[in-house]
C-alpha cells in the first residue's frame, strides 16, 4: 500500500528520531546507568514488590512444566507475558532476581530510547528529542518501576512501541507498521491487560484526511489484524483450557471489588503506615474469603468469579449512593496526585517527585497548546481520559498511571520547554558591537 501513495522522503527524513547515533547511545547509557543505580539501592537480590513472587512463580512453572499454570496467585491467573519475558530474558532460570533485574533494566533504557524517537517524529525537532531522553532516563517515576521484579518496565516499552509506530504508520504511510502497531499494543496487553481499553485508538488512522478514504481503512484494519493475530493463540489457549471466552485472564472482577468495596472506602481513612497495616491485613483476609465463596458459587468458571465479585462491590456502593460519589472524587483526586503517597515516601521524595513532575505537566500543558500538529494532540487527550476513566472505575493505584501518564508529561512537557528557550532566545536583545 505504502508504494501505491505520495510519499515525500524529505518529510520521512524530517519526521525521523531526531537523535543521531551517538546521542542515542548517550541517552541509552544514562538511561540504563540511572537503573541500575536504583537497583544497585533497593538490592539486586530482594523482593519488595508485592506481585513480584506470583510473576517468578508463573515463570518457573512455564520452564518446569512447559504449561502457563491454571493459577498464579490466590485471586486467579495473571496475564503470561511478563512470564513469558522473564523465561526468555533469564535463558530459563527466571529464579536469578539479579538477571530478572537486570534484564528490567535494560528493557526500561530501551523504552527511554523509543519514547526519545516518538518526540522526534510527533514534533521533528532535534532539541525536543534529546529532552525527552534525558528527562525520561532520570524520570523518578520510570526509575521505581525498574527497581523491582514488576511488569511496568516491559508493559511500557510495548505501549511506547504501539504508539510509535502507529504514528509512524500513519506519516509514512504503511500498513506493515499499523500491523506491527497492532501487534505491539496486544503484547503490551498480554502484559498488562488494562491496554485492552486502547484497542478503538487503532482506528485514529481513519481521521487522517491527508491520504484517502481507501487507505485510511487499510491502515486501521491493518492494525486490528496485528492486534488479533497476536492475541488470538492465547484467547484461544483459555477457551481451550476454561471452555468460556477470557481474553488474557481472569483478574478484571477481584480488581473491580478490590477498587470499589468498603475497603477502598476505608482505604481513604488511613492516616499512618500502622493504620494501613492493619487494614492491608484484613482486606486480604476479605478477598480470600471473597474469592473462595465466588469459585464455590462460579464451580471454578473465571467469567462467573469475576461477575461474583463485581456484584459484591455493586451491592455494598449501591447502599450508599453519596458515598459512591465521594469514593470516585478521591480516586479521580488520586489519579492526578502527581506525587507518591506521603504514608510510604520520605517527605523528601514525596517533594521532590511533586515538584519534579508538577513542573513537567505545567510544561506538558503548555506543549499541548503550542503543538504543531493538532491531531496527534486531540488523540493524547482522549488516550489520557480513557486511561484516567478506566481507572477511576476500576483501580487506582499512583503506580499504574506511571506508564500511562507520565510518557505524555515527558513528551509534551520537553517539547514546551523546547520551544520556550527557542522562543525566548528569539526575543533576546541583539548584543552592541
């Protein structure tokens, strides 16, 4: 399709990275410096992140068994892809947490590299490009992410990749890359499930009006069919396995009742890391009870168990209808928190973090409006309100917005600080002779 239309190589040359060879590899090197500094930290042998065993346990069984297991955790199975990338970058022995680590690391410097790339092509300029490197290789929030055995790092790289190529597919414009675009959206789904909600973003090449009707379709089935063609073996997988339709797994419900019971409520009342203790403690008690009541009434269905749980988050909001509403404003309110929670931060990081990322989304705002392309703009804003309302819904939890939000801060937020020096610069006096 690509050889049938215009296609303009200054405008592709124009449209390229931005970063030349060596300062891609500058930016990669303090990107993975930066890393494995904050590894080095927390330990390259401990596990502090909650979920990490249930990944490391998946992991093993894939290698011992050959077989994804029918559970991974008390609440369900998890989705196979961040196993899977466990199994693969560990050469089989996803029991090294130094190798896992390591390997988180290297995929996180990788996503800086991509991020960097998609500034170059959304804004073609250099000085925009090399910012969003930077600031993304030293980015507190992309560095928590890598510090432990945890999806982010992976699931981020994946949906820097859809995105850029999307974007990519649409200039050029190619529908082997709106292929590859689908693709890298499913494997980002199969890491993190929540990237299904992205899936009618795939259309955006059909409100491209600088090519024709004809291959505006091309284009967005073109990244549907690399979405379904990655995603399909596994769906499949678990129609096989289950006898029910689950697309990547069976969590959506636990996470539905664990972002809207009474113990979200109560979440909000916590004040001090004891009181969190204690309420930590008994809301797992909960969902295990929970859980074993759903799989007793389901027969062991996951659909039924999430629907199970859902209805018991449903019934006890819709006993108290006022207070449904207070619980969304504090998850919206938590959202747009651009700083860690004070209850598990020093109050040095929670200010610094606050400051660091309050000062790059007033930045982001101001890039947004002094944006050159108008669409590339309208479709960020509507990918941070489904993302945000998505959330609201379900879950919050600061750390999922990290990988959402947070490259859009970067990009934008680079780009407006880009082009206020090169507009200052411009107003600057001539110096006298």
């Amino acid at each position: 399709m690509a050889e049938s239309l215009p296609f303009n190589a200054r405008q592709e040359a124009q449209t390229a990275s931005g970063l030349s060879s060596r300062a891609a590899v500058l930016v990669f090197l303090l990107a993975l410096g930066a890393r494995l500094a904050a590894t080095a930290h927390f330990g390259f042998e401990t596990l502090r992140f909650g979920d990490a065993r249930a990944y490391l346990f998946a992991a093993t069984e894939l290698v011992r068994t050959g077989h994804y297991p029918h559970r991974t955790d008390l609440f369900g199975f998890r989705a196979p892809g961040y196993p899977l990338f466990l199994v693969l970058a560990t050469g089989g022995r996803p029991g090294h947490i130094a190798a896992v680590k390591v390997a988180n690391d290297v995929v996180g410097a990788l996503a800086v590299l991509v991020l960097a790339a998609l500034a170059g092509r959304l804004f073609r300029i250099r000085r925009a490009a090399i910012l969003t490197g930077v600031a993304a290789a030293i980015h507190p929030g992309f560095l928590s992410l890598s510090a432990d055995v945890q999806s982010e790092p992976l699931f981020l790289l994946l949906l820097l990749a859809a995105g850029f190529l999307l974007l990519a597919a649409s200039d050029r414009p190619s529908s082997n890359l709106a292929l590859s675009s689908g693709a890298a959206l499913a494997a980002a789904a199969l890491t993190r499930p929540s990237a299904l909600i992205l899936v009618p973003l795939l259309a955006a090449p059909m409100l491209d009006v600088r090519y024709p009707r004809r291959a505006r379709v091309h284009l967005a089935a073109s990244a549907a069919a690399g979405f379904c063609l990655l995603l399909a073996p596994w769906t499949l997988r678990n129609a096989l396995v289950y006898r029910e339709f689950v697309p990547i797994d069976d969590e959506g419900g636990g996470n539905f009742y664990q972002g809207n019971s009474d113990w979200t409520v109560r979440f909000y009342e916590v004040r001090t890391p004891g009181q969190y203790k204690a309420w930590s403690a008994a809301m797992l008690s909960d969902m295990e009870e929970q859980t074993r009541a759903a799989e007793a009434a389901s027969l062991g269905s996951p659909t039924a168990t999430s629907r199970f749980l859902i209805h018991q988050a449903l019934q006890q909001r819709r006993g108290d209808r006022a207070g449904w509403l207070r619980l969304e404003l504090h998850k919206t309110l938590d959202w747009l928190r651009p700083y860690p929670n004070p209850m598990f931060w020093p109050a040095w990081i929670v200010w610094s973090v606050g400051l660091f990322t309050g000062a790059l989304t007033l930045l982001a705002a101001a890039g947004m409006a002094m944006a050159p392309r108008f669409g590339a703009t309208a479709f960020v804003l509507v990918y941070l309100s489904i993302t945000m309302l998505f959330h609201v819904v379900m879950l919050v939890v600061w750390r999922y917005r990290i990988p959402y939000w947070d490259p859009v801060i970067l990009l934008y937020g680079a780009f407006g600080a880009a082009e206020l020096l090169r507009r200052n610069s411009k107003r600057l006096p001539m110096a006298l002779p």
